[in-house]
C-alpha cells in the first residue's frame, strides 16, 4: 500500500473514531503527519500519539528516546508532556 493510501486510511480511522464521539483516542500510525495530528487534536482534545514526535503537538505525544547505559548498551526513555506543558 502507498505511503499516501495508508495516510488516507490512518486520517479516515481517526475521523470515523472521534466522530464515534470516543471520550479519548489513543493513536500509533506512522502514516499520519504533525498537521493531520494537530487538526485531530483541535476536534478532540484527549488524543495521544504514541512512538512519535511532533514538536506542534508536544502534550500529545509519547514516544522511546534512546539514551546510553551502562557498557554503552542503550536503553530507552519514556518523553512525556511535562506539566508546564498541559493546558
């Protein structure tokens, strides 16, 4: 499938979602892109996306920094918003 053809998809699954009028979403998708997650975020304010970043949407997203560890092994981090960053 295209990169466009799974965006498409990703895009109308979220819609059909938050016009389910879900009370929260919680999204991982690869296809999606920092606006579409920014327009989504507008229509509904309790939405995540996980293993992404996007600047735009900060409070929004959690995702897996690496960082080293001991013996130079790596070793994840959860990013989270951070208080300040709420609403």
């Amino acid at each position: 499938m295209a990169l466009a053809d799974e965006r498409r998809q990703a895009i109308e699954g979220v819609r059909f979602l938050i016009n389910r009028d879900c009370d929260g979403l919680i999204v991982m998708s690869n296809a999606l892109l920092e606006k579409d997650i920014v327009a989504f975020g507008r229509e509904q304010p309790n939405i995540v996306v996980l293993n992404r970043d996007f600047p735009a949407a900060a409070r929004a997203v959690f995702f897996r920094r690496p960082r080293a560890g001991r013996r130079g092994r790596r070793q994840g981090a959860a990013a989270a918003p951070s208080p300040a960053s709420s609403p």
